[in-house]
C-alpha cells in the first residue's frame, strides 16, 4: 500500500468530517415570525388511549389570535426569572440571569421561553385529559387559574381551577436554585361520582428555529428512554417530514422511565416524567402557521379519582443552560439518567467527557479556558510521543527513498504492475514499511476529533476570552485581513455569491502557515496529482477555518506547532543517527 496514498485518504476524512457543514450552506429557514398558537380546548374527540392527541395537537394547529394581554404571576430564582401566563396555565416567559446574548456590555439576558405574542413562542405545560365519554370538563387553553403562593427558591405556586362540577385541579410549583422545575399535579374530587384522567405534560415550539447548520452539532428534539438515547431523525427538518406523513406524530415510543425535551446548541428544555407513572412519548410536528414542534408525556393508565379522594403525579422541568457539572449533578441526585446526553459529546462519548473534565479542571487553576486547552494539547502530544516517534522515523525513511522512487517511475512510467513489484523490492531492500507510520495516525484521529467536540460544543467555552482582540472563545476571530482588519470601511462577508467566503482573520491564516511548514516536513506524494493537492490542501482549511470558532482555530495551530516540533525533533535524531553509523563504517 502507498503510505501517501492512505494518508491523502485519512486527510480527506478529516476535512469531510469536520469541514463538511462549513462547506455546504446550512438549510434555509424561514423568518421567525409570530406564529398564531393554539386556543383549541378538549379534543373535539375524546382522549384517553395511549398515544392520543393531546390539547392542540391532533389537527392543525388554530389560527386565532392570542389575547395581547394576559393575566401573569412572576417567580424568581437564583439563576432564572420570568412569569407564568395565568391562561392556560404555560411557562413561557423564563430568561436565564447568568446568561447574555453576546459579550458587549448591556447586552439583553438570553431568553429561553417566550409566550404566543413573542417572535419566536415556546413554552411548557402541565395538564389533563378526560377519558373517552366522560363528558368531563378538564383545564384548557382558555382556562384562567387562580394563584396563591410566591414561586421562589424553597417556595411554592399553586394554580388552581374549579369545573364546577365537582373536581377542583391544581397545579403546585417549586423551583431549586438552577434550572429544575418540579410540578405537581393535584386532582380533588369532592362530587358524588368517581373521575378518570390522563396527566400529561408538554414542550412547544411555536415557529421553525433558525440551527447552526452543523453536521457535528445535534440541535432538535431528542431523550433517553430506558437508558438509550434517542436523537437520530429528530432534527427540525426530519420531525417535519415524517410528521406531514403522520397525522403529526413524527415518533411515538414507550418506556418506563426517562426524559426527553428539545435541545439548542447551549440551551436544554425537558421534561421528567414522574417515575410511578407509565407515560408514553411522543415527538410531534404541529402544522398550521409557520409550523411548531412539540414533545409530550402522556399516562397510559387513567387515574381514577374516586369521590372525596384525591391523585396526584408529580414531574419536572428542565429549563437552563448544559452545563455539564449541572446535568451530571441531576443524575446523580434526582436518577435522571444519561442526562449528560442532552450535550452532543459525539461518538466518541468515552473520551470526549473525560477530555472536558480535564480541560475544565486545568481552566479552574490557570484562570483560561484558552491556556487551558494548549496545556491539555501538549500533554496528549507527549502522551502519544512514542507513537508519534515511530511514524515520524518512517516518514523520515520514506523521504530518503524519494529520489530513488523517483527513478523508478521514470524508467517503468508504461508499466505499472512492475513499477508496483520494483517498489515493493525496494521498499524490502531497505528495510521500509510503508504502513509503519499510519497507525499512529489512525489511532490519534479520534483523541484529537474528541477534543475538537469538547471545544465546540460545552457552553463553558460560551463567551470565554483567551488573549488580545479574541474576547470569546466560542466566535470567529473577529479580524479580517479582506478589509485590512477594519482599516478599510466595509463589510466584505456582505458581497454576493461568494462574500461568505470572505471572512479571514489573523488565527486562521496562522493556522494555514502551520499547515503548510507542517506539511514540508513530510515526505511528497509520488503521484504528482496527489502532490499538487496536498499542496492546496493548507489554503483550503485556512478559509474553511475562517468560519470556525477561534477557540478551535487557537487549539488547531497549537496542535500543528507542536506537531512541528515534534516531527523536527523526531527527524534531526535519525539524521543524526544516519550521520554516526555511516562515521563508524
């Protein structure tokens, strides 16, 4: 096997793997603009069977306008703040106080939940269903509750609705100092006949969110049932075909235990389930408007409310950031498991948790997310220094051959079999292996594409500075060498057609030079179309950096400078061990 060959195989993976959603545009979304929500109340046919339609669900969404002003109560916690609409009983105004939607001072809060009025309306719900010919009236959009209580850290709301027909529901809520909702739901019978209800709860997206685009990043709906997790043809895209197909159920799945929710590249909305009560899953496309997304818990088992008894189900709510020493502490404490999950660690899941661990550990003692990831870069390269030797001794092998393998494509350019059977003489002759140095490659791929998921996906990078003009880690290099780094006064990204293509800052072209001093340390290709492509292969992935986070662009021109003096050091030995055993001769 030509090593050359398989290494323009293994170079062209990575640039596929990682540069493949910066190549290609990221699908088009239409504007979020305000979509009318559902005012529908109970099914207009009854629900109770497992898997039914749930209020607002079962046909296209209505298209009634949603009162401008509704009734509210406020609650307030160490890290959220925001209100819960007395109508219909939704949380759908919830803004995280730790964090802001960019890195200038005063910029606005990120808002998680925002009610039917906003641009882009999400909120959760708690609520009932009546079982099939019970005539019941249960909660619906319409309904307005009746508050008493605070909803704080160590308080409570209770919302609560009487049907006038003897059974009097209530909605208790408590909030811990992060982000976990708990809600319980309490049904009180005190009428003369017995009562059977379904609880369920629910997330909703009222518009089609605009998602990065990556082919690395999973930003859709997603859970974990019974321990496995479910996220494969959940993106925005998928549930929206597969749900025009299925009267709205894009996928319907039974467990006994888990949660499940809808998740942003740094944000988390979930659902908890309470673990006594069977209740089926169901992620749903909601057509009407601009469309809505919607994944809800519904009981399998009615509850049966027996007169002058009362039933109750208690579940959770997840509304924050993923932080992942936060998600880790829910498993941990409240059996929440694989909530971890919920941040797209990738394949490589065994070490690219470890690797974060790590990197956060050494960013807690140096004070920089930045150093620490070029302190943690070195040390893996020492790590893998013996294999890193071996492979670098047989490129340098490789490279001393050139000139011979040269000649021998001269003298048998017409004949490629025996061109093949020369080589393999030669390469016998001195004592060459030329896979000898692919493995060490092959083996590092996945540490090194384990640290670039650490780097792009973990919200602690969010907004975290390293040096200079680079104030946060998680955004390009903001310098563009296209309008001399903003000398010139125009935005060149603006330009038509190619425009995006134009942003290049000081790291990336860095990178490139690293690149390319990395490359002319290797041995040429023999085929001299594969050379000329090794040759572009430094300005391809400088422009594709461009548009990578600078964080990962600073991780990728450390990791080639190290690289660099590795190979260097590596390289000048065996030079100088050739120098001292031909002395002796």
């Amino acid at each position: 096997m030509d090593q050359k060959r398989l290494f323009l195989a293994i170079a062209l993976s990575i640039a596929i793997m990682i540069g493949f959603q910066f190549l290609m545009p990221p699908p088009q979304h239409p504007a979020t603009t305000p979509v009318a929500a559902d005012t529908t109340g109970t099914p207009a046919a009854p629900v109770g069977t497992p898997g039914a339609a749930i209020p607002g669900v079962g046909a296209a969404a209505a298209t009634a306008t949603p009162p401008r002003e509704v009734p509210r109560v406020k609650f307030s916690a160490p890290r959220i703040e925001g209100s819960i609409s007395l109508l219909g009983a939704r949380i759908d105004d919830l803004v995280l106080r730790d964090y802001h939607e960019t890195i200038e001072h005063g910029s606005p809060e990120v808002h998680l939940l925002e009610p039917r009025t906003a641009d882009e309306p999400t909120f959760a719900q708690f609520g009932w269903t009546a079982a099939e010919g019970s005539g019941i009236a249960v909660p619906d959009e319409d309904t307005v509750w009746t508050p008493s209580g605070v909803l704080a850290a160590g308080q409570k709301l209770t919302l609560a609705w009487d049907n006038k027909a003897g059974l009097l529901f209530q909605l208790v809520y408590s909030v811990d100092e992060n982000y976990m909702f708990t809600v319980e739901q309490i049904v009180r019978n005190e009428g003369s006949k017995p009562a059977m209800l379904y609880p369920w709860s629910r997330i909703r997206r009222d518009f089609t969110p605009k998602t990065a685009g990556y082919y690395v990043l999973h930003e859709g709906m997603l859970g974990v049932l019974d321990g496995k997790l479910h996220d494969d043809d959940l993106t925005y895209a998928k549930v929206k075909e597969k749900g025009e197909k299925s009267a709205g159920v894009a996928m319907a799945l039974k467990a006994t235990s888990g949660w499940a929710g809808i998740t942003d590249k740094y944000w988390l909305t979930a659902l908890v389930p309470d673990k006594a009560t069977h209740q089926d899953l169901s992620f749903r496309y909601v057509a009407g408007g601009k469309g809505g997304y919607q994944v809800d818990f519904l009981a399998v088992d009615a509850q049966a409310v027996a007169p002058g008894a009362s039933v109750s189900t208690t579940g959770r709510l997840f509304a924050g950031a993923k932080e992942v020493h936060l998600l880790d502490h829910y498993e941990k404490i409240d059996g929440i498991v694989n909530f971890d999950k919920a941040v797209d660690f990738g394949w490589f899941y065994f070490l690219t948790k470890p690797f974060f661990y790590a990197i956060d550990w050494l960013n807690g003692r140096i004070g920089n997310f930045g150093v620490a990831i070029l302190v943690f870069t070195t040390v893996i390269k020492g790590l893998f220094f013996p294999l890193a030797n071996k492979s670098y001794r047989s490129m340098a092998k490789m490279k001393e051959l050139g000139p011979k393998m040269t000649i021998l494509r001269e003298q048998y350019k017409d004949n490629s079999q025996e061109l093949q059977k020369k080589t393999m003489e030669l390469y016998r002759q001195e004592k060459v292996n030329p896979a000898a140095g692919c493995l060490p490659i092959v083996i590092q791929i996945p540490v090194f594409f384990s640290l670039y998921k650490v780097i792009f996906v973990t919200i602690e990078m969010r907004h975290a500075p390293f040096f200079g003009w680079i104030r946060d880690l998680s955004s390009v290099d903001p310098t563009n060498i296209f309008n001399l780094f903003g000398l010139i006064p125009f935005d060149p990204t603006t330009l038509p057609m190619f425009g995006h293509l134009l942003h290049l800052g000081v790291w990336p072209v860095l990178m490139g030079f690293t690149m390319f001093f990395q490359q002319k340390l290797n041995p040429p290709p023999p085929d001299p179309v594969q050379a000329k492509m090794f040759q572009f292969m430094p300005i391809i992935f400088t422009f594709m950096m461009g548009s990578f986070p600078a964080g990962l662009v600073i991780y990728w021109s450390w990791n080639n400078l190290l690289t660099i003096c590795q190979q260097s050091f590596i390289m000048n030995q065996a030079k100088r061990a050739k120098h001292h055993h031909a002395a002796r001769a």
